[in-house]
C-alpha cells in the first residue's frame, strides 16, 4: 500500500507566495493568448503542468 503524504501549507504565506505568482502568472497568460492560444488553452495548459508538478513534490499519482 503506497503511503500518504501530508503537506501544511500556512494561509499568510500561501498569500504571499500568490502576491507574487500572480503578475507573472497574468502575464504569461496574456502572452501566450497573443501567441494564439485560447484563453481556455493556455488555462488548460498551466492546469495540467502545475497538477503534475504538484503530483511530483506530494508524491502523489497524477490524473491525466
């Protein structure tokens, strides 16, 4: 049987972290929507990318 793994992730600082995420996340957005990309694409895309990162620091199986 696999393990479970906890991970506690304090509000203030998931705040901070997502003070600075988010300019560069919208701009990244922006920029790949110039490129051509829906909006729904690019969402997609960043969706998918960060489940399977998150999978990989949880340790987790990810779901594709």
């Amino acid at each position: 049987m696999d393990e479970l793994y906890s991970m506690t992730v304090s509000d203030e600082r998931l705040d901070d972290c997502r003070d600075v995420v988010e300019p560069d996340l919208q701009d990244l957005v922006r920029s790949v929507i110039a490129s051509g990309f829906s909006a729904e694409e690019v969402l997609i895309a960043i969706s998918e990318l960060v489940s399977e990162d998150f999978a990989a620091v949880v340790k987790a199986p990810s779901v594709h």
